[in-house]
C-alpha cells in the first residue's frame, strides 16, 4: 500500500465515523494541505474542475438565487450570503464589478489552484460547496449552496450545483 492509499484510506475512515469531519481540521492534524484532504473523500462527496474554468463557474453562480461566499484566515471567517456580483479579469486577479452587491473587492486568480466542487455534511446538515484552493492548497474562498430560514438548502440553487458537479464529473478520471 503506497503513502497516498494508506492516507485515503485514513481519511475515508475519519469521515466514515464523522461525516461532519471539518476538513481543514484534518489538514492541520495530518500536516497536509485542505485540498489534499479534500481529494482524499470518498468518491461521491468530490469532483474537480479545471481552474481554466474559473470564469464560467463564476458566471453560473452569478444566477443563483441565493449563496454563502466564506473566506477565512486564521483570524477570521468571514460570510457573506446574498448573490455574487459580475466580475472580470485583470491584472491577475478576478474584479467583482458589481457596486450594489455586498460582495466587493479583488480575488487572487493568478494564484488560483484547483476548483472543488463538494458535497460534504457539514455539522450534520447536508451541504454542497465550490472551494476554491491556491497553488499551495489552501483555501482561498468557498461559495456554498444557500438556505433558507428554516436552514433549507434552496432547492433552485442545489438544483445548479448539482448540474456544475456533474458536468465536471463526467470530465473527469480520478
């Protein structure tokens, strides 16, 4: 059994016995990046999308009625729920144009690694998020799936999530 395996298989066991297993939890006790851990899920929970797809899977979930953005540093976990704002390119970095939108500033494209798309419980609710990783593997910013005020994953916007997974699924081989 090769490092790689063994650890998979560590980690599928971890989430198998805690579904609501937080990843970068894992991350910091194994010393390894989040998007390691995140590609060491079990199959079904995972699917990854080429980072030359950043603008389109931004612009797709530009129409969805209603996200959580979250970023997050070791001081901070900053969410914003509501719609993403338009953006565009520039200067190695994704502009969000939007003046009216709540969600301003500039993200760091240039430094973009990989795309995941999970669906993964999250304190025992079900939960569907895009996270977004830098070329070292930490998180950069994650947009999930938004709810309503019963804490209802809103079905329109699952319904998005669920055809962008697929259409990076079948992409892909793992």
């Amino acid at each position: 059994m090769t490092a790689q395996s063994s650890l998979r298989q560590l980690i599928r066991e971890r989430i198998a016995e805690n579904p609501s297993t937080m990843t970068d939890a894992l991350a910091r006790e194994l010393s390894i990046s989040e998007a390691e851990v995140v590609r060491c899920l079990p199959d079904e929970m995972w699917t990854e999308a080429p980072t030359e797809e950043f603008q389109t899977i931004w612009k797709t979930m530009t129409g969805w009625e209603r996200i959580t953005f979250i970023a997050r540093n070791p001081g901070a976990v900053v969410e914003v729920s509501g719609t993403l704002p338009d953006g565009s390119p520039g200067h190695g970095m994704f502009n969000l144009t939007d003046s009216s939108n709540p969600l301003r500033g500039h993200l760091m494209i240039n430094r973009l690694g990989s795309i995941l798309l999970v669906s993964k419980p999250f304190f025992k609710l079900e939960s569907h998020s895009v996270q977004f990783f830098d070329t070292e593997g930490e998180p950069m910013f994650a947009v999930y799936v938004g709810r309503d005020e019963k804490r209802t994953l809103l079905p329109s916007v699952l319904e998005g999530f669920m055809a962008l997974r697929d259409r990076y699924a079948t992409q892909e081989a793992r």
